[in-house]
C-alpha cells in the first residue's frame, strides 16, 4: 500500500487526462452530490457532507476539508454505461423499402470514474452480469465498461440509509477497482492511502509522489473503514429471506405498501442495479426518417407489462412486490445473489419514504429498527 498527499493528488488527475480520458466524479449541482466531467481535484466538493433518511436528502457543510465526506447521491454510474436514452438506429425510406443506419460507435471516450464506492462497484459487477454476458451482451455497455478506469474511495463514514454493510458490499472496496483510495485526516495532516487493484492502476500511482505506506498509516486507514461501519443507518437481515419473500406472496404488508407507494418509478430510477428499458421508433414528419431509441423504463409503469391480451401487474401492489421480490429473492435463484447492494438510494429518494429494510423485515416479522438517519 501507498500514500499520497493531498498536494500531490492532482498528479492522478493529471495521469488520467493525459491518457486521454474523460475524468467524472462528484460535484456539488442543484443541492445534491451528483456525477460531471472534471479535470481537477479543486472541482471535488471539499467541504461537503450529506444527510439522508427515509424521502429526505439534504447536503450541508462538513465542518472540515474533507473530499470525500458525504456518501451516495441520486446518480449512479449506469448513467454512464446504461444512459437513460440511446438511439438504437435510424432508418431513411429509399424507395418502396428503407435502409437502416448502423448505429453509432461507442460514442465517448474512455471515462475515469472517481469516488465510487463499494456499493457501487458491487452494482457495476451486477450491471456486468446482465449486459457483459451471454448471447445477447450489450455491445454500447460492453465498449464503455471495458475501457473505464476505476477509482474507488472508501467510505469514511455510514449514509442514513446505507446498508451495505449487512449485504456484504461495503463500506470497504474489496476489488473491481483499478485504485481504491481512503482519506486519512490528522489534525494539519491530510493525505490518501492507496490500494492497486490492476495494473493500470499501478501505472497511474506511478505517475503520483506517493510512497510507501507505514503501519499506522494503513490501521488509519483500517479506523476510517470501521467508522464508516459502525454509523450504516439501515440493516437489512438477508438470511433465508430469498425463501420467506417467496413463501409469503400473499402477505398483507403488500397491501399496506400499496397504500402508501405512489407507483412513481424513482426507486427504480436512483437504483444502481434496475436495468429495465423500453424501445420506442419515432419518425418525422414527412414519414422518410425514423429512429429507434431506447430508454430507461420500470416494473412500475403501466405499459411496461402490457403484453398482448393485457396488463399481467395492474395494482401497485403487485408492481412493488415485483420489484422487490426480484431485488431479494429471484435475482438470488437466478444469480447465487441478490439483486440489491445496499446503497439506500430508493429509501432516499422514495417520495414517500418507503423503506426496503423496513419491508423486508416486516413480512419477516422481525422488529423494524433504524440504528441512526
Ligand atoms: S434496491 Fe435500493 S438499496 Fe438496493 S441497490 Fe437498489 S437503490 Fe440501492
Ligand atoms: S416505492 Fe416509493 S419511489 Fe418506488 S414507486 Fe413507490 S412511491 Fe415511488
């Protein structure tokens, strides 16, 4: 393990762009930590920390000089991979018939992705999982994926909402990172201790002033993990729940949840791991140009399962357990895991502060407590 100084932080930024990629990573915009290109450590939002609950999301000063201080907003990284709308192809008439336009090359250059964190890079594995295999692997995904490089940051404290801890994806990066640093603040000192996951990495902490760690740099660093683990403001108890989902399709909680759910789509929205899209072809007005496009879609509209002769889910009761019953128990018969990673995004930002920690451990008929938030 390595260290660096702040002061010398910007060598990796540097490094990056002199690679040629396009460096994002987190900004103050519009009151939320959100996701935008940058080419300097001065554009992170030092100084800044959040506040997260159930429907509740506010960002305030931290009181310090800390780059990374606040945990996860409402972007997530498939904005980048998976952007909310694609156009698939065109089409021009020609004649009596048409001719389709392939569609266009991987239409970025390769992104550095700063501050993700380890429930993050858990979803991007899940992401991968859907995309990056099988017969039909996304070849706009694929192209983005294969060629980002990753700089991981671990959390130094717990969100409100967080539970990564309890699904086994956080707060500590463990791989799927090309560098993994932890901010380590001592009274004036200031500095970042630093992993190497790959051998990009290794080029790009060569291209930094760093040195080698000592021990009481790396059990700082050990603390700063352990802190963030021990103030996760949510829980979620996983074992055998994959079972006791199934076993209880009929249970009244997801009327109560009906009652309450707005069937707005915004928890499938934020969620790093919803991968749902429709596809829609519009033409102009002459009729002799058409697009194919897709767009992020979810298991809470309507139209998203009408299938022919009907809706198959036409109550928001159904539409909710289907989402969660996919998140916490098919994606496990269907993958060996759950399809959720713990960031808390969908209790944040539920408008009505619906909570799957809550839920889940309501049909468990456990106790629903909240440790902090
Ligand atoms: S279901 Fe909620 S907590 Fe789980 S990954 Fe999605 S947004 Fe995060
Ligand atoms: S659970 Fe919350 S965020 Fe999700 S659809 Fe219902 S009201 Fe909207």
């Amino acid at each position: 393990m390595y260290v660096v100084e702040l002061n010398d932080l910007q060598g990796l930024f540097t490094a990056l762009s002199q690679q040629g990629y396009t460096i994002i990573g987190p900004q103050v915009r519009n009151g939320a930590l959100t996701f935008d290109r940058m080419t300097s450590v001065d554009e992170l939002p030092r100084g800044w920390t959040d506040h997260q609950d159930g429907g509740m999301y506010s960002i305030a000063r931290s009181g310090d000089d800390a780059l990374f201080s606040y945990t996860v907003g409402p972007h997530s990284w498939k904005r980048f991979l998976f952007p909310a709308r694609l156009r698939l192809f065109a089409a021009r008439r020609e004649g009596k018939g048409f001719a389709v336009d392939p569609p266009a090359a991987t239409p970025a250059p390769p992104y550095a992705f700063i501050g993700v964190r380890a429930c993050e890079l858990a979803a991007l594995d899940l992401q991968d999982r859907i995309f990056m295999s099988g017969q039909y692997a996304d070849a706009h995904y694929t192209a983005i994926r294969s060629s980002a490089f990753i700089v991981a940051v671990n959390c130094g404290r717990g969100g409100g909402t967080c539970f990564c801890s309890s699904m086994g994806t956080g707060p500590k990066a463990r791989d799927g990172f090309d560098l993994a640093l932890t901010e380590i603040m001592d009274g004036e000192r200031h500095a970042f201790l630093i992993e190497t996951g790959s051998s990009r990495g290794k080029d790009a902490r060569a291209a930094m002033q760093a040195r080698e760690a000592d021990p009481s740099e790396i059990a700082r660093a050990a603390a700063v993990s352990r802190a963030a683990e021990s103030t996760m403001g949510r829980a979620l108890d996983t074992s055998g729940l994959a079972g006791i989902l199934a076993e209880n399709f009929e249970h009244q909680r997801w009327d109560d949840i009906a009652k309450r759910c707005l069937a707005c789509a915004n928890c499938t929205m934020v969620c790093p791991t919803c991968f749902c899209s429709t596809v829609e072809d519009v033409t102009d007005l002459t009729g002799d140009h058409a697009e194919r496009w897709r767009r992020w879609d979810s298991c809470f509209t309507s139209d998203f399962t009408r299938v022919a002769g009907g809706n198959i889910r036409m109550s928001t009761r159904t539409r909710y357990r289907q989402w969660m019953m996919h998140k916490l128990s098919h994606w496990v018969e269907q993958f060996g895991s759950t399809g959720c990673v713990g960031c808390g995004r969908c209790i944040t930002w539920c408008p009505v502060g619906i909570d799957i920690t809550a839920e889940a451990a309501a049909i468990r008929g456990a106790n629903v407590a909240t440790t902090n938030g």
